[in-house]
C-alpha cells in the first residue's frame, strides 16, 4: 500500500480512531464507578439531614415533569428526591423530599431558596415544613394563600416525586 495514497491515511485514522475507542471504553468501565461515587459523595452531607448514617446509592429514574433532578436510595429507609421549582423568584428554589419505605413523607429539606420575605419564603418556615412533614405518598402538598407561585410548584415537585415512588422508582 502507498504511504502517499488516500486509502493508506483513511485506513491508517481509522485504525487509531479504533484504538483510541476502546482504549477511552476501558478507561471508562474503570472510572464509572468512582465517579458515581463522587457524585453521591457530593449529596451525601445533603442527603444525610434527611436519612443520618444512612447508605445512599443513586438510582435511575425517568421524570417527565421535569422537576426531579436526583432520584436517592437510602438503604432500609426510603427514597430521597431532589427536585427544583420555580416559585415567584424566576431562579427557583432547589429542596429535597424523602418517602419512608412505608410512604410517609421522611423529610423536606430546603437546600436553596431566594423567595420574598413574608409570602414564598413561608414555604420554607417551620409551620408549611411540619404540614410537609406529615403527608403521605398518597397526598398533595398544601396551597399558602398569599404564596400561591412558590406553593403550587413545591406541590407541582412533590406530585412528581410521589408519582416516581409510587411507581417504584
């Protein structure tokens, strides 16, 4: 074969590009499993205000509200999700819901938030966070006269949540 010719340096980038393929497919297959393990490692302080000492391991979800960003395991306890809403702030707010085995609500952690004072941020205040609290998966999450934005997307997100662990996800 000429080293000149076309059909040399077409095989020639075809063969490294294969090599380099597998090459990058096995440091992959080594490197996934740290990596998933970094990513709960970064949630963990988050994940353990909910479920202390507990063992968290991600799980795969498929959320087609668009509210659930992080789907959580935690071992003999329940499921931890992590969804993002937009209330009257258009940043949104970021909060974690937890479902105990037996379907009632574990926790409800806000994780952050920039609502008004006196109106959205009530959502986030002891009072709305006990009413959270004492729910199950067959509930909706209350409405806030005065806070009606920032409570319909926090029920619009514990909707999803609900409807992922009662479907086993």
């Amino acid at each position: 074969m000429n080293r000149e010719g076309t059909l040399y340096k077409v095989v020639l980038l075809g063969a490294l590009c294969a090599i380099c393929g597998l090459l990058l497919g096995g440091v992959n297959s080594v490197t996934a499993p740290i990596i998933e393990e970094a990513a709960i490692a970064n949630e963990k302080a988050n994940l353990e205000l909910i479920y202390p000492g507990a063992t968290f391991a991600v799980q795969d979800f498929k959320d087609d509200s668009g509210y659930i960003q992080g789907v959580y395991s935690a071992e003999g306890k329940g499921m931890i999700y992590k969804i993002h809403a937009v209330g009257y702030n258009s940043e949104g707010f970021t909060f974690l819901l937890a479902f105990n085995n037996d379907g009632t609500v574990g926790g409800y952690q806000v994780l952050e938030e920039n609502e008004t004072s006196g109106f959205g941020k009530r959502c986030f205040e002891d009072e709305y966070v006990s009413s959270i609290k004492g729910l199950t998966s067959n509930d909706s999450a209350p409405l806030l006269s005065g806070a009606s934005l920032t409570s319909t997307a926090i029920q619009k997100g514990f909707d999803a949540a609900k409807a992922l662990f009662n479907a086993g996800k």
